[in-house]
C-alpha cells in the first residue's frame, strides 16, 4: 500500500507536504498543547464538569488551526530575521524549502479553514473571534515595536476562554477573564524562558522581549508571576466553588515552577528550553484538578 501511494505521489509532493507540516510546526506539537490547556479548563468550568461535546470538537479543531497559522505568518514575518538566529535558521523559509508566497497561502487556507469552525459558534462567540483572529495577525510583528510581546502572545493563547464562555453560556462571566488573565501571566512565563534561550541573537537583530526587557532579574520576575499566577488560580478555584482536588493541582503547580526556576537558574539556552518545554506539565496538572473536582462532586 505505501509503495503504491508514493508510485501515485511524486517524492517531491511529498517532500513538500513535509516541509509545509513543519512549517506549521506540526512536529513541535508544545504550542498545540500550551493553547489547548486553558481552552480545556475554560470548557470544564463553563459547561459544569459537562462540556459541550460539539463545541469541544470545535475549540481543539480551532487550537490546531490557529496554532498552525500562527506559527506560518511569524515564520513569514521572520524570514529575514531566522537565518541569522542559532534556532531558527533551519525553518522551512528560511531554509528555503518553502517559498513566502507558498507561506502566504498556506496561512490563508488555514485562516479560511478556522473562519468555517467560527461560523459553528453562536454570535457572541463569533464577535470574540475576530478579536482572536487580529491577535495572531499582530503578534508575529509586535515583537519589533515594544518590549513585552509576550503579553500579546498571552492574549493571543488566552483569548479561546472568553470565546469557550461565550459559546456555552452567551456571555463572558467574572471567572472567564479570571481565567483568560492567569493564561497571559501564563504565556509570560513560559514564553520568556523561551526568549531567554534566544536572548543574544535576539539583541544582534533588534528583536524586542521580556527576556532582554528584565535582564539580570529574569528569574526574580518569573517568580513574582509565578506566584501572581498561583494566586490567580486560586481565586479561580474559589470564584467557580472548586474543591481539594483542585487546591491539591496547584499545590503541585507550585512545585514545578520552583522546579523551573531551578533548571533555568544558570540561565543557560539548555535549562531555559528545557523550563519552557515543561511548563506545559502545569496546564495538565490544572486540567487534572478540575476533572477531578467534577468526578467526585458532580453538579
């Protein structure tokens, strides 16, 4: 059967179709899962313990496209930038594998594909989306502009929990921007382990972050985040009456972001990547929490 298929398919076309899924990023599958983490607590909290199952569907259908187009337009936006950075330079525009009107095209259809999912949520939902749909547009080029493009990063992945809100209840209650706001902080944090790993190239080409921005208290600051997050995660347990499987997720939280803190505590790229890496471990402990609160204590 694969001897057939590739008879049927030129290597080219499938050496291409390799090159456009790596340029979606489809084998670094880490920002699929930091995007989906709050979309998943937000559904859980919003329908109850019993989410939606379309909308379900829908929202991690929208977590993989947008992601996916996400990462095209910043890798089109950068493709003057990427061959001069370590990490970067073998991207698939920068590389030359795949050209930038190809990049172009590639995110229009994923653009088209997230529309067609939007156009299944109701209107408020859908005002929202246009909201998300102007941040992933803005953040690959607000990065040369100001030094804090990891909020607009956090904006970007967060945004799904008013949309996931508004989809099941028609409105965006106190507990969605409590939890959109803990998903910025979030965003943040990890993101900024991940500029640190970049820091130097980043300075040669002029690319703004916060890694540059907090410089020798890189750490202390993600540690005061750290613990603005952790209070925001509880007072998102109190605002939607979760119980001790919840406290006891973001007790372990806390242990791995002191864990964190330590692999990046010599601030080398290594440890950095390696924190940034596993600060998705958090987003599944927290799902963890709410799953089982709503297990033991159903509605």
């Amino acid at each position: 059967m694969k001897k057939q298929l590739r008879d049927l398919v030129p290597d080219s076309v499938i050496k291409q179709i390799r090159n456009y899924a790596k340029l979606m990023r489809i084998n670094k599958p880490i920002g699929i899962w930091l995007l989906m983490w709050p979309v998943l607590w937000a559904l859980w909290l919003a329908g109850a313990g019993h989410p939606d199952q379309g909308l379900f569907v829908v929202f991690l259908l929208g977590v993989f496209v947008m992601r996916s187009a996400g990462c095209v337009l910043n890798d089109y936006a950068d493709r003057k930038i990427d061959p001069y950075v370590e990490r970067t330079r073998d991207r698939p525009i920068a590389s030359g594998a795949v050209a930038p009107a190809e990049a172009l095209i590639l995110f229009v259809a994923l653009s088209l594909i997230a529309i067609g999912l939007a156009s299944m949520l109701n209107r408020p939902a859908q005002l929202l989306a246009i909201v998300a749909g102007g941040l992933t547009v803005i953040y690959p080029f607000i990065k040369r502009i100001v030094s804090i493009p990891q909020f607009v990063l956090g904006a970007a992945f967060g945004w799904a929990v008013p949309m996931v809100f508004a989809a099941h209840t028609g409105g965006t209650p106190q507990l969605a921007w409590l939890i959109f706001g803990v998903a910025v902080v979030w965003a943040v944090i990890y993101d900024t382990f991940y500029a640190m790993v970049d820091r130097e190239d980043d300075i040669k080409v002029g690319i703004k972050s916060t890694a540059i921005l907090f410089g020798d208290v890189d750490l202390f600051v993600i540690a005061g985040l750290q613990f603005i997050m952790l209070v925001g995660l509880v007072l998102m347990g109190l605002l939607a009456g979760l119980g001790f499987w919840f406290y006891a997720s973001v007790a372990v939280a806390a242990g791995l972001m002191a864990y964190h803190l330590w692999l990046a505590r010599d601030r080398q790229p290594a440890g950095c990547f390696a924190a940034f890496l596993h600060n998705h471990v958090i987003g599944l402990v927290i799902f963890i929490g709410i799953v089982l609160h709503y297990s033991f204590n159903p509605v």
